[in-house]
C-alpha cells in the first residue's frame, strides 16, 4: 500500500513586511526560520499578524516588502497553486458537495497521479486520521472532530514540503483539543513534517511546539523552545502572555558575577541577573512559583483576598504592598481563608528577571 | 509532482491562442460572409475569391495593405515558445505583440470603412484611399482574441493577479465585450444626438432639438397634453411605487402569514414573468375596450354609452401593473425572508410589540429590497414598449416615441437618439438617487446564511390591508389569465363568441404531404428563430455574467469599481435605447451585424447579463472564501477552482441566471423590435405586427402557447441542471 512520506523543506523569511492598502501593516519585517521537519507554532493576541504570516507562507497573500523561500526555492512571487504547501484552515474548508473521498482526493488530482495512485493516497490519508472507512459520506454527516480530520487528511495526502494549520482547534470542545492535538504532533513527528501551526492558546503552543514564534503588533517578540520561553521570557509581554506571570516591581541592589540580589519591600531574593544593570527591574513570577506561609516569615508579608476552590489545587488572589499577585497551591486540605495574613516567598528555580520597562 | 507544472515552460493555452490567430488571419474568411455556417463558402471560390479571402490572401495580392501590419503581431510570439514565463523577454514580447496586433485591428476598422476614411482627418493626413472594407468577420473576429488574450498572458506574467492566466483573460474578456456592445453603442447613439442633418456634429444643434416643446411641454396642466418625457416620468413613477407596494404585500402575505396555500399564491405571482408583456395589455383591452366585456355589460346595465376611457394613461398603468408587479415581489420576496429572524426574535425580546417590530427592525433591513424593486419597476416602465403600443392611445410615451422616429415615415435617427438620451438619463438619474437612498450603510444581514428561528406574523393593523390587497390583486390576475385562455379559443372577441380552435390552426399547423411534414402554420418562422436564438443566449449569458461575479466578488484588481459599473449599466439602460443605439453602431462596418440573428443573440446577452451577474454574486458571497482558497493550496489553479468548487455550489444561481435570460429572450420586444429583420422575425414582433392588424385571435394564441412553452422549458431547466447535494445539517451543535 501506498504510504504517506514527507518531503519536508525549511521555511525562510527575509524581511518580510505585509502592508494592506496604504496604512494598515499586518506585518512588519520579519525575520524567521523554520527548520525542516521541525513544528513551529506562531502565537500571539488576536490581530497581531499570525494569519497573515501563515497566509504568506501559502501564497494566498503576497509579501509587500522582503522575500519568502521554501526549501532552497526563493518563492516570494509565487501564487499558491505553484507552491508545494497545503494548508488547514479554522473553518476547515471542506468543499460541501463533495464526499470525503472526494475531498481528499481533490489535490491529488491536479498532481499528476493516476486513479489507483489517487486512490491509495488518498485512503492511507484516511487511515491516517482514523477515518478508514467514511469515504463515502459528506462533510455535512460527520462530527466537527471528524471534519477536522478530514481536512488534515485532505492536506497530508499531499505530501507537502510545508503544512499549514490556522487555528486548527478552535472550532472543537476542551477534551477533544486535547486528543486532536496530540494527534496532529504524532503525525507531524512520524512523518517528519515541517509545520507552522498557529494558535493565540499558550497551552496549546506549549505542547505541540519545537519552536514558538511569540509576536505582536505584527512583530517578533520572541522565539526560542517552549522551555526557552517559559523560563527566560525576555520581556513583560511575553513573560504575561506564556504563563500568565506575576510581574512585580523590584530593585536590583547588588551584582555579583550572574547573580544578582533584587530586593521586594523589605525582602531580598537571589537569582541569574541575565544581564541586567542595577536598578529598577521586573520579577516575573508563574502563579504556582509562588510560596505562601501562614503568618508573619522571611518574605513579603501580604493578605490573602479570594480563595477558589477547582479540584486539584487552590487558587489565590493575594494583595500586598507591591500591589496584587495570583498563586495557585497544591494544598488543598488545609486551605487559607479570606483575609488570612500570609507571607509571600518565591520558589528557587522559576521566577525570572525582566527589563522594567517594555520595549514598545 | 507540483514542482513539474511549475518548470513546464510554455502553457498550452498560449499555444492555443498563437496557433488561433494565424488561423484567423490565414485560413477563415477576414471579412463578413452571410452564411457562415453553412460553409457555402469554403466549395465558392475560397481562399482565392475577394469576398470570401482570407487576409494573407488578400495581403498576398496586394489588396488591403493596411492588414499586413498584424503579421508582425502574429510573428513575435513564436518568438517566446519555450522560453520560461519569468524571462522579463515572455512578457515583453507577449504584452507588446498583443497589443498592438489588437490596437492595430481596432483602429483600421474603426478608420476605414465602405467609402475608403471614415475621417477628414485621415484623408487629409494620408491622402484619399481607393479601397474600402466591408463588416468583420470571423477571421478578424478570431484574430482579434487571439491578440487580446496574447496581451493577457502577457500582462499576467509580468506578474498581474500574482500572475494568474485565468483571471487576467477573463478580466481583459469581459471588458472588452463590454466595451464593444455595451459602450461602444452608447458612445454612437450620444454622437448621434449631436448629428446635424448634414452628417457633421454640432452641440449648438442638440439643444433646440432637446428642449424640444414636444419633449418637455406643460400643457397637460393648461388643458393641452405634456411632453413625452413628463408622461413616461410620471407612468414610471406611478408604476415603481405601485409596484413595490403590491410585491411587498405578497411577500409579506407569504413570510409573515399563516396563510395556508402559499404555494399556489406563489405561482400565481410567477405567471406575469413568463407572459409575453403586451399579452397582459391585450387582455386588459378584452375586458375594458370599446366592445370589452366589462364595458359592454357595464353600459347595458347602467345605460351610459362606452367610452375609450381605458386607452392612455389608465390602461397602461394597469396592464404594467399586472406585468411587473412579480418582479417586485421577485426582489422584495428574497429580502424579506433574508431579514434575520433572530434579528426580529432579538427586538421582540428587547420589548419591541410586534408594531415596532416591524416599523424598526424588519422594515429598514428591507430598504434595500424596497429601493431595487422602484428601481426595476421605474426601468420597466421607461423601457415597455408592447404595452403602450397597445393601450397609448394619445398618450405618447418616449420609447413609443423613439421607436416612431426610427422606423415611421420621419426616419429621424437624430430624433431617435435625443429621445434616448432622455429615457437613459431618467433611468441614471434613478440608478443614481437609489445608491444615494441606500447611501453606505450595511444590510450584510440579507446576504448573510438563513439561521433559525421564525419571522413573526405581522401586526394586525398591517395586516387586514395586507390581505385585502393580495386577494384582490390575485382574483384581478386570474381573470386576465382566464380572459387571455378564453380569448385564445373565441371566433371573434366581442363579435361572435363561439368556440373554436383555428386561431390556434392558423398560428401552427403541420401537415402531412407526401414530401413529409410541413410546417405551414404561420407563426413557426418566428417561433423556431425565437427558440434558437433563446436556447444560444441563455447559456452564454449566465456564463458571462457568473465569470463576472466571480471576478466581482472574489477577485481584486486595479479598476474594479468601473469594472463593475461597467457591467451593470446595460441593467440601467432601457431596451429600447438598446436597441436604437445597436442599429445606429452595428449597421456599418467595423461590426455589420444588423439583420443577423447574432445581433438579438448578442443583444440579449447584454441586455440579461446583469440579472446573471447579481444572482452569482448574491450566491458566491455565501460562499466562504477559504473554500477557494483550499483549493489553491491544494494546488489546483484558479481555473480549476472555478470549475470545480464554485460552479457546482453555484446550480441555484446557474439556474437562476439561464431561467432569466431564456424567458427574457421569449418575451422580449422593446430592444427586439428594432433589431429583427423580415429573415429573423421574433415570436414577440411578430404578434406585435398581429395586433395592429386588429388579429388579435391569432396574438392570444400564440402568445399562450409561448407561456406553455415557456412552463415547459423552465421544468427541463431545472432537470438539467440538477442539484448539489451539500447535506442540510447546519453547524448547530455538531461537536461531539
Ligand atoms: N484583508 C485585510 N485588509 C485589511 N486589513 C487586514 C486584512 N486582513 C487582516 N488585516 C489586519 O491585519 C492585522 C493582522 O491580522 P491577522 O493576521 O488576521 O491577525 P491574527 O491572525 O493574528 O489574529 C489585523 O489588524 C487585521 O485587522
Ligand atoms: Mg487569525
């Protein structure tokens, strides 16, 4: 039987700037590299530009400014028919009059195969996905996670040197986000797809990804692995935006070598200065990096203002004289009440420094 | 597999068309041949015989020396065959040699003509020419696209339309079709309301002309009669408002009522389409003529003598009425079920009563409805011809007129085209004040997918007046039908009242001789052209006006806000102005067409084109753009797209668009009645030509087997296009 291989490229930008009519620029000159074989999430708020990246990519939109290759190919000029990327789209896509068979096969069509050839594609496509089976149904008749997989299939079957996915798990419940996924990142890994997936979901981004590219206002804030990332944000935005992190305000009294000693209130913390100077600096600490013990300790002394209650932890709002920080506890049998006065103190490894002041 | 079109050098369409225009130029008769298709020609002296030469040939023997340039434009592509598509050279050579090659055509035909120059300027500049030229024919008409779609895989390799072939060539296309049948005639007819009798042009003379008292004149308000182009004013305006109106209480009586038989409401206000439009006018005078039904019983039974008081202003008002009203309702019915029931359901739950409902919510979401039902009402009107021919009396209205000034005794063509000028700026003004009403504000609601929910019946108050229109309209309409059925099978209406079918005999008897059938009834000629020349129209309309919405809705191009004025504004101009500015542009060469039946053909292309066109954009801006969008990604190009994905979705709009063109090219008679010629004669004129011979047996005859023709054409329609199965489960709760 026929089986599915990749011929995965890398994808390069060089300076790539989108402008729509006069004013409005989706994308400001970017820069990036995706390796082959190698699954890159694009993430960021809504409106930052994603989209518009990935649609680069494709061909349905066309750079402004800057070049765009695909493997060795320089492909700026290229429209999308010409380029060897296949792309999932959030809404899917499916063409409505067309069975699922039909759907798959649609590509291979206008690719040179012949019936069998076609045929044998497109069905390992299906057995790929796990929908051996449903060849003769329409899209109308399947589940939203059905549909999905078919339009996965649909992009597969094509063997392209990129695959595109715009949000592919939007449309889909909590639960089944989670399987399809993992199912996506297991096929991408099996094949040794080259991948560009984006998502405004951190947690997502965090899993599937070998790479993340975060951005905003049309622009790179950062890339680097999930774990880059997660534990050396380089500024507030991204520190906020993967983890939703405490940012707190402190002082950096003292340098030593890499370690710098940063004081909060009357409190003094040491940790990796990662090239700050002396001075005002952020602290950007996750929610479950927090410490918090029951009255007065070595740390900041605060007060407890919501306890929540979700099953598996305890999550707190807790005010103190820096202003307001969220900690989530394991703890949940003896849990702290509402108005409890406690001590704030930071895990060892985790909380980070930040320049003070965002870079705009 | 993808990598190998991408390396393929030269695209076989471009050889196509290369091979194209040498065939054109060197094969196919350059000049008109009457009989084309017949390939009389080709055993009749062909290639050598001047009439029926190709241009090589003529070139060849030093003949019509001005057609050698194009060779040169022939020559330069085989210059690029396999060379790649980004050598700068491609789209230089292809770009240069289209555009001149189709420049060139354009200007020796528009420059020389039956009588050598068709300019001083050029006879002073080159000296007088002994030659002339007759009408292009196919072989111009062959090379002329070969150029023009040279030129476009041209331009879309120097990267136009991120170099799509497809897109390009439709685009260059349709404008220039557009260009030759929409504004190339307009141009002529406005020239010609400038004409001086003596074949020069003069705006000092256009404006006595056009502010003639016969035109404009107020005496109706002192007792005398107005100007032609007050009554047309005020019969259209009448009719517009009139009609919306009534379509809008049907389309209400039918979403917004419990009313039980809304399917045969349905058909009864479908009827009207499918009726030549005079037709509904002779009936009107069965019923209240001299010797109609309603006026003879009327004056028995009160003893007052009959009048002609139907004959004017009040006839034609009913008759348009009755014709044009399911036009109305054919719009206003689509926007009225398009209000978003939960946009109504939203008002009722934010405490609206179902009064205020309405007056806030349904109501303006329908102004656009409302605004194009006036608007086709008021063209309608300006452009009838059938119905005041009949029914005018001495009420003169302009395209009565125009038609009058062309072929009366007075063949006043300048006459003719000043008139026009009036009726199409009264229809501009119109077009113009609409998009003014509608201004910017958005109704995305009526394009939008249906969604659940229902429409909330209407509000009493509204209602009962409601009801009470429609039943009295509807019981009006089946007694015209009735009258038209009767008046079909009576010896002589009003006269002699038995039965009988010979008016039927007459019109289409067949007999059987020993040469085999015989088609002698009368009305065959005119019935198997009309059949011919509808079934061509229809399916190159709707594929004109489809590829054109596809450009409108799913395209961006530089220009595309004129592209689309363009193709509307022959939905803006009254067929009889048509009509009149084809015989003036078509009657000489470069373009001889006036008496073939390609000119009705054509003409009705371009008079239904904006019908197809509207109902492809309505249907494809329900089509989510990523469908298309996959589908390049999945490497199939915008051509393959098009056939694959849009068109199978786009059946309703296929349907819509052939349905519309084909009964328009049967019941059409203002544009038709100045294109036909005595060897195609149109159902329509001919039983125009009927009715002024007072044979009005033989008119309702044949135009009520039409209407059963017509029924049966549109069944066949709808076999043969099909439906798409597309499953009917809506993205409500699909997730599992
Ligand atoms: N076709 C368009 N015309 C004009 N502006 C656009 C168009 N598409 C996107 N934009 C703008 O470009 C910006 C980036 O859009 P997009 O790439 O879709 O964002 P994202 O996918 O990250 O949410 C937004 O501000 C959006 O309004
Ligand atoms: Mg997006």
């Amino acid at each position: 039987m026929t089986g599915i291989n990749a011929k995965a490229a890398s994808v390069r930008f060089e300076n790539v700037s989108k402008v729509y009519g006069t004013k409005v620029t989706a994308v400001d000159n970017i820069s990036l590299e995706v390796r082959a074989g190698t699954l890159v999430t694009l993430l960021g708020p809504s409106g930052c530009g994603k989209t518009t990246t990935l649609r680069m990519i494709a061909g349905l939109e066309m750079a402004t400014r800057g070049r765009i290759f695909i493997g060795e190919k320089d492909v700026t000029k290229l429209p999308a028919t010409d380029r060897d990327v296949s792309m999932v789209f959030q809404s899917y896509a499916l063409f409505p009059h067309m069975t699922v068979m039909e759907n798959v096969s649609y590509g291979l069509k206008f690719s040179g195969f012949d019936k069998a050839e076609t045929k044998d594609k497109a069905l390992a496509g299906l057995g790929l996905v796990g929908l051996t089976g449903y060849g003769d149904r329409l899209p109308s008749e399947l589940s939203g996670g059905q549909q999905q997989r078919v339009a996965v299939a649909r992009a597969l079957v094509l063997e392209p040197q990129v695959l595109l996915f715009d949000e592919p798990l939007s449309n889909l419940d909590a639960k089944l986000r989670r399987q399809v996924r993992e199912e996506i990142r297991e096929i991408q890994q099996n094949l040794g797809l080259t991948v560009v997936y984006v998502t405004h979901d951190q947690e997502e981004a965090l899993a599937v990804s070998d790479e993340i590219v975060v951005m905003r206002n049309a622009a790179i804030a950062q890339k680097g692995t999930p774990r880059e990332l997660y534990e050396a944000p380089a500024d507030a935005f991204v520190a906020d935006f993967i983890g939703e992190a405490n940012l707190i305000p402190v002082d950096i009294v003292a340098l030593d070598g890499d370690t710098a000693t940063v004081r909060i209130a009357d409190y003094t913390h040491r940790l990796p200065s990662r090239g700050l100077p002396q001075g005002p600096a952020k602290l950007a600490v996750r929610p479950s990096r927090m410490r918090l013990v029951a009255g007065v300790g070595d740390g900041v002394p605060a007060v407890i203002d919501k306890a929540t209650y979700v099953g598996s932890r305890m999550e707190y709002t807790v005010t103190a004289a820096f202003g307001t920080v969220f900690a989530v506890l394991d703890d949940v049998t003896t849990p702290f009440r509402i108005g409890d006065a406690v001590t704030i103190s930071f895990a060892a490894s985790g909380p980070v420094l930040i320049p003070a002041s965002q870079p705009s | 597999m993808r990598t190998v079109s991408l390396e393929q050098t030269t695209h076989p369409v471009l050889i196509f068309w290369i091979i194209a225009g040498w065939v054109g130029y060197c094969i196919l008769p350059w000049y008109g041949v009457e009989g084309f298709w017949s390939f009389e020609w080709l055993v009749d002296g062909w290639p050598l015989d001047d009439d029926y030469a190709p241009a090589a040939v003529l070139v060849g023997v030093g003949q019509k020396l001005w057609l050698a340039p194009m060779l040169l434009a022939l020559a330069a592509p085989l210059l690029v065959l396999g060379r790649r598509k980004t050598d700068p050279l491609y789209a230089q050579v292809l770009i240069a040699a289209g555009g001149f090659g189709f420049a060139w055509l354009v200007a020796q035909g528009l420059g020389i003509g039956l009588r050598g120059f068709t300019a001083e300027w050029l006879t002073t500049l080159f000296g007088t020419l002994d030659d002339r030229q007759f009408g292009m024919g196919y072989g111009a008409m062959v090379t002329a696209s070969a150029f023009l779609f040279l030129f476009t895989h041209g331009i879309a390799a120097r990267g136009a339309i991120n170099g799509d072939v497809f897109v390009t060539s439709a685009i260059g296309g349709v404008i220039a079709v557009v260009t030759i049948f929409v504004f190339f005639p307009i141009t002529k007819m406005l020239l010609a309301a400038f004409a001086t009798d003596d074949g020069g042009y003069s705006v000092l003379g256009f404006f006595p002309k056009f502010f003639d008292d016969r035109i404009w004149g107020l005496d109706c308000l002192s007792g005398g009669r107005c100007g032609v182009a007050w009554n047309s004013l005020l019969l259209a305006v009448l009719v517009g408002v009139l009609t919306t109106l009534l379509g809008l209480a049907f389309a209400l009586v039918l979403t917004r009522s419990g009313f039980r038989y809304k399917r045969l409401l349905r058909a009864l206000t479908v009827l009207p389409i499918i009726t030549p439009p005079f037709v509904i006018g002779l009936a009107i005078i069965l019923l209240f003529g001299l010797s109609g039904t309603v006026t003879t019983s009327l004056a028995a039974m009160f003893g007052v003598e009959a009048t002609r008081w139907i004959y004017g202003l009040p006839g034609i008002l009913i008759a348009q009425l009755l014709a044009f009203t399911p036009i109305a309702f054919l719009v206003l019915i689509g926007v009225v079920e398009g209000v978003s029931p939960s946009m109504e359901e939203a008002a009722q739950t934010l405490r609206a009563n179902r009064w205020q409902t309405f007056r806030t919510v349904s109501w303006p979401l329908m102004r656009p409805g409302l605004a194009n039902a006036f608007l086709l009402g008021f063209i309608e009107s300006m452009a009838d011809f059938g119905n005041p021919l009949v029914l005018g009396g001495n009420f003169d209205v302009l395209s009565t007129e125009i038609f009058f000034a062309i072929v009366g005794a007075q063949y006043d063509q300048s006459r003719a085209a000043i008139l026009a000028v009036v009726l199409l700026g009264f229809t501009l003004g119109a077009f113009y004040l609409q998009r003014f009403w509608l201004g910017r504000k958005s109704y995305t609601t009526v394009t939008g997918k249906g969604d659940a929910g229902v429409h909330p019946p209407m509000p009493n108050g509204l209602a009962y007046p409601v009801y009470a229109v429609v039943a009295l309209w509807s019981a009006f309409t089946l007694v015209v039908y009735g009258m038209i059925l009767y008046g079909s099978v009576v010896q002589l209406w009003g006269v002699d009242d038995t039965l009988t079918f010979k008016h039927y005999l007459t019109a289409f008897r067949i007999d059987w001789t020993e040469d085999g059938l015989r088609w002698t009834g009368s009305a065959w000629d005119s019935f198997w052209t009309t059949m011919t020349i509808a079934t061509l129209a229809a399916p190159l309309t709707a594929a004109i006006g489809l590829i054109t919405a596809y450009l409108l809705t799913r395209q961006t191009f530089a220009g595309k806000r004129a592209f689309e004025f363009g193709t509307m504004l022959s939905f803006a101009i009254p067929g009889t102005v048509i009509g009149v500015a084809y015989i003036l542009a078509f009657n000489v060469p470069p373009i001889e067409i006036t008496g073939t039946g390609l000119i009705l053909v054509i003409s009705f292309i371009f008079r239904n084109m904006p019908v197809g066109v509207r109902a492809g954009i309505a249907s494809m801006s329900q089509l989510d753009k990523s469908l298309d969008e996959s589908s390049l990604t999945l490497g199939a190009n915008s051509w393959q797209t098009f056939r694959a994905v849009i068109l199978p979705l786009l059946r309703p709009a296929i349907l819509a668009a052939l349905v519309y063109s084909f009964v328009r090219a049967m019941t059409a008679i203002s544009a038709v009645i100045f294109l036909v010629s005595a060897r195609y004669d149109m159902s329509t004129s001919y039983i125009i030509g009927r009715v002024e011979n007072n044979d009005y047996g033989l008119a309702i005859a044949y135009s009520t087997a039409l209407i059963f023709v017509m029924l049966a054409a549109v069944g066949l329609l709808q076999l043969l296009v099909g439906r798409t199965r597309i499953g009917r489960r809506t993205s409500h709760g699909e997730i599992h």
